[in-house]
C-alpha cells in the first residue's frame, strides 16, 4: 500500500509540476518582469524546494525525502538535471526574464526571481487559472549530485558585480577624501575621485589538464584596490597563492588597455565549430575552459573560451579574437611579474 501510495502521490506531482502529457503550455502573459542578466545563471546549481499556485498562494506540492530534483546551468547554455536518481541533459537560453529550458512539456518559463538566496520559475498553462511558480534553493558543489570532471573549472562566483566590494571601494575613497580634506587638499581628492573608477579583472582557468603534474587550479584575481591575487594548484606542489599590490595608475592604464581592445563588444562564448575541435575536446590532455570576467565602473562581462590556446600540436582550434590573447597573456604576465 506505501508503495501504491507513492505511485500516485508522484503521478499526481508530476501532472502538477511537469503539465500533463501532450498538453500545450503557455507563458503568454501581461506581468512584467525585469530583465536578467544571465550571468546570474551561469555555472549555477539549485535544488527545487516546493510549486505554488501563485494567485491562491497555495502550495502544490513540496519536496521531501522521496522527492529529489537539482539542476545546473552550464556555461556552455548546457544544462544537467537530476530528477529521483535520474540524469538528463539538454540546452537553455535566456531572453530578457524568459528562460527557454524545455522540461518535459514546458517549453519557456518567466523568472520571477533570481537571486543569492532564491530562484523563482513561472508558467501558465491552457485551461488551467493562474500561473504555478517553481521554487529553488541554490546549493554547492558537495550538495549537489552532479560530478564534475577533473579538467572543469573550480566554481568561481562572477555573476556580477560584488554589491559588498563595490560599497567597500566607495567607502575607501570617503575615508581617503576625509583625510585629504584634514590637510586643505579638498580640490586634488575631488579630482582625483573622478578618476578612480571600480575596477576588477578575474581570469580562471585556461590550458590543458594533464602531464607529469596535472594543474587543479590556476586562477589570478585583481581587485579595484590594486590587490592582486594569484592561486596556483597542481597535485604534486599543491595550492600556492601569491598576494601582491599594483599601483592605481597602472591598473587604471591597464583597464583602459582591456577597453582599447573593445573587451565589452566581444561576444560571450566562443566555442567549437568543426568535428576537429569537438574531437580535440574529448583526447588528452584535456582542454580545460577559459573564463575572463571584467568589471569597469558598472559595466561587467565575463566571455568564456572553452578551447584556449594552442596544445602540443602548435593548433589553435577556436577563432576567437586576438584581442583576447592580448588581454589574457597581458593579465598573467603582469600576475608572474608581481610574483
């Protein structure tokens, strides 16, 4: 009888949460939602919690022990899922607040919310009052259910601009402004002010994994401040991490650097395009993806090349940009000399 129970109680979830087999559904709507970055949604991992029927404000259904479902939004526009012990695959995409993610027969969801605490799906469905919104909870890399290969990129938080560094940035300048003031310096700080635009340069990952000492980590960070940090991980030496300091008016050439190359009108992914390039992917070493995130005053991208470089046969199996070897050799040559 538990068992029978079971069945139904899940038919039942299922006929909610997924709509009935061959049913058509429908987003069309007059709400607004704002537009979301999709940033916010790469290489992220959420964990459903419970579906509310949004005008009643009734939840249908909420997760339990017998009731697992996680999902990953890759940075490739890949997504994996878990669903009760079950993996599946496929692609999404992200138009203004509509995210197209086809599960079972929903084919476009609204997001209602998206944030560090909360990720909010919505649909309405034919003949049904109302719309349904789906309710996650982000979780971690050990929480979550998906195994990450050894060549994937560490998890690396660059969804956007950090609110807590930004306000930290602004209170550093006030606080240098006040000091300046004290010694009747008020129009110098004000000139200078203007010029000290947030800056913050991340670049994660790139190469290939393999050889006689396989590279875990290799991630090199430079924040507004002029601190830069570099981590380098390999299993035979471990994690070494290098904290230095660059002077602001070398940073702020270096950003005006970046922006020369027209960093900001690059597309956001560049990957393969021919079977040589899919087939380089699965031999080894193991191409391992390049992520470069910029923020400048409060424009922010992160462009993600998932074969960089060259490997031992001198070829170079993406046509991305040269502008973006310029940036990228640039960053770690700057992060060696601080070394």
């Amino acid at each position: 009888m538990t068992q029978l129970k079971y069945v139904l109680t899940l038919s039942l979830v299922l006929g909610l949460y997924f709509v009935v087999l061959g049913q058509e559904t429908s987003n069309d709507t007059d709400v607004y939602y704002p537009e979301v970055n999709e940033n916010r949604f790469i290489e992220t991992k959420w964990k459903y919690t419970y579906a509310l029927h949004v005008e009643s404000n009734t939840a249908i259904h909420q997760a339990d022990d017998d009731y697992d479902f996680f999902i990953h939004f890759r940075y490739d526009y890949s997504y994996e899922q878990y669903l009760n012990g079950k993996m599946t695959k496929g692609n999404w995409s992200l138009n203004g607040a509509e995210l197209f993610y086809n599960f079972k027969h929903i084919k476009k969801f609204h997001i209602a919310d998206v944030s560090k605490e909360r990720l909010v799906l919505e649909f309405t469905q034919a003949n049904s009052k109302g719309a349904y919104q789906y309710h996650f909870i982000p979780v971690s890399d050990m929480e979550a259910p998906f195994v990450k290969p050894e060549n994937e990129l560490p998890t690396v938080d660059v969804e956007e601009i950090d609110p807590k560094a930004l306000l930290a940035f602004e209170r550093a300048k006030k606080k240098k402004r006040k000091k300046k003031k004290r010694k009747g310096r008020k129009r110098t700080v004000d000139e200078e002010e203007e010029k000290e635009t947030y800056i913050s340069i991340e670049l994660i990952g790139g190469g290939y994994y393999g050889g006689i000492d396989p590279v875990l980590r290799d991630y090199i960070q430079i924040k507004s401040s002029g601190r830069l940090i570099k981590e380098f991980q390999s299993i035979q030496n471990g994690l070494i991490v290098v904290k230095k300091d660059i002077p602001r008016d070398e940073l702020e050439a270096f950003a005006e650097f970046i922006l020369s190359k027209k960093f900001f009108d690059l597309e956001r992914i560049y990957d393969c395009e021919d079977e040589l390039c899919y087939t380089r992917k699965r031999q080894k070493p193991t191409p391992v993806p390049l992520r470069l995130s910029v923020a400048y005053g409060q424009r922010k991208k992160v462009i993600t090349i998932t074969v960089w470089g060259k490997d031992n046969n001198d070829v170079k199996y993406i046509p991305y940009p040269k502008e973006l070897d310029d940036i990228i050799v640039s960053i770690q040559k700057m992060a060696d000399r601080y070394n």
